[in-house]
C-alpha cells in the first residue's frame, strides 16, 4: 500500500515542479511589445568603406560601409544604400557647435568655446552633460529615425587641444562613454573618432573605431587594441600617397584609404 502512495507522491511533486517552469517560462519570456533587441551590427577588422560627407552621396564605391553626413543624408539615401547590400554610418559632430546646422540655436552660448579650426565651429564644454546630453541624444534619434545602422561621432578628443574650457581626459572619458550609451540605447553601433590616448580604456565602449592620419603621425599601433578585440578600424591619410602607409596598415589590420580633404567621393583604397 505504501508503495503506491509513495509513487504518487513522487507525480505530484514533478507535476508540481513542472507547473513551476512553465510559469517561470511564460513569465521570462518576451511579450509581443518587448521583443529582444536585434544584435548591434559589428564590423570586423578589415572591411572596406567609403568616407563621403561632401556632395550629393555616389552610391556607385562597391564596398560594404559607407560612412556619411546624418544632417544632409534623408532617409531616402539610407534605404537606397540598403538596397545595396550596404551598412551605414551616421556622422555626427559630438564634439564642436556647428553655426550650419538646423540645431545650432539649441546650444546656449555657455557652452561654445574657441573655434576649432574649421569654417563655423566652436569647441563644446563636455563637462555640460546636463546640457550637451539631451542635444546629443536629439542628434541620435535623428540617425536612428533614417535607418542608420552606426554612428560615428567627430571630435571625442577635446581635451587635447585649446577649447577654451580646462578639460581634463577624465572628462572626456565621461563624455565619451555618454556618447556611446546614447547610441547603443537606440540600436546602433558606434565609432571611437581618433583620441588614440584613451583607446585602451575605450575599446570596450565603442563597436569600432575612425581614425584620421596614424600613418602620418606613425602611431597606427595604438589602435591594436580594437583590432584583436575583432572590431573594425576605418582609417584615411590625406597627405601620404597609399605606397607609404598601405603595408604597414594592412599589417596592423586596419581599412585604410587616401581620402582628399574636402572628403567627396574620390578614394584610393589600399
């Protein structure tokens, strides 16, 4: 008699526990309007792109990445590039007010340091996240609403140069790492823009990184860390014609390219 009753006991349990899972099953489980995120698009060492933030874009470079203005580039261009087979990055300016574009009037004067060199820019106060976050992530929004697959923020190494503010390279890492969260709450990768300094501490952050004349300045090596972490380096010399940094960059693992400044549509890839 005892033998039965212990047998049953033992289906019990198990329905019991059975029942358990599946509630803790339905419970984990996503509901139709919290659907997993599809997974960040992640360039690997190696991959072609075309850099073009001037002119009407040429779709015509058959490479897989192009790189291109998120202001001037609708969402018409995106999906055309799509078509393509082609992943697309969104450039911003993450680190400098610009007097051209549609929200330069949203930048409060405090904010606007020394010009940096360029037509209509001013270095921003990084250290304003109060201020620079919400205007930083409007910008974010702007490429995730055209169907940009990444973003790469221009001018994340304030604090080596003369803003007009005392930036320190704490402050930039901050400021930084802000910028990457902004763009991978919205789905999208991002690139690590130059600040060779701080690429040890960084690489974790971004998906990928720009870098601007390393061949020049002979301090390439600095972006291994991306590099073995199986994450793409888009690089460009202005000056150095392709023979003179071509070897060494296709050693290191680097998409390297000659771009002329005005950065159009030509290239002279490696």
């Amino acid at each position: 008699m005892k033998r039965p009753q212990a047998a049953g006991r033992r289906r019990l349990g198990l329905l019991a526990v059975t029942m358990t899972l599946a509630v803790l099953a339905a419970c984990s489980a996503p509901s139709p309007d919290q659907s997993p995120r599809p997974r960040r698009w992640q360039p690997r060492p190696g991959t072609a792109w075309q850099w073009q933030l001037d002119g009407r874009v040429d779709a015509g470079v058959d490479v897989p990445v192009y790189d291109i203005d998120g202001f001037e580039s609708d969402a018409a261009t995106v999906r055309r590039l799509h078509r393509d087979g082609r992943k697309v990055i969104c450039y911003v300016n993450a680190g400098a007010w610009e007097s051209f574009r549609p929200d330069h009037g949203e930048f409060p004067a405090s904010v606007r340091g020394r010009a940096n060199g360029w037509e209509g820019e001013r270095w921003l106060d990084i250290r304003r996240l109060d201020i620079l976050r919400p205007l930083m992530a409007k910008r974010m929004d702007l490429c995730r609403e055209r169907g940009f697959d990444a973003v790469e923020p221009d001018l994340l190494d304030a604090y080596l140069n003369r803003t007009g503010f005392p930036l320190t390279a704490a402050h930039q890492l901050t400021y930084n790492r802000m910028i990457a969260e902004l763009a991978h709450d919205r789905g999208m990768s991002v690139g690590l823009k130059n600040d060779l300094p701080q690429v040890p501490q960084l690489v974790r952050d971004f998906d990928f990184a720009v870098n601007e004349e390393c061949a020049q300045y002979d301090d390439c090596a600095q972006l291994t860390p991306f590099v073995k972490a199986g994450k793409a380096v888009f690089h460009v010399e202005y000056a150095l014609p392709v023979d003179k940094f071509c070897e060494r960059t296709r050693r290191l693992g680097l998409s390297s390219m000659r771009k002329k400044l005005n950065l159009g549509v030509w290239r002279q890839p490696c």
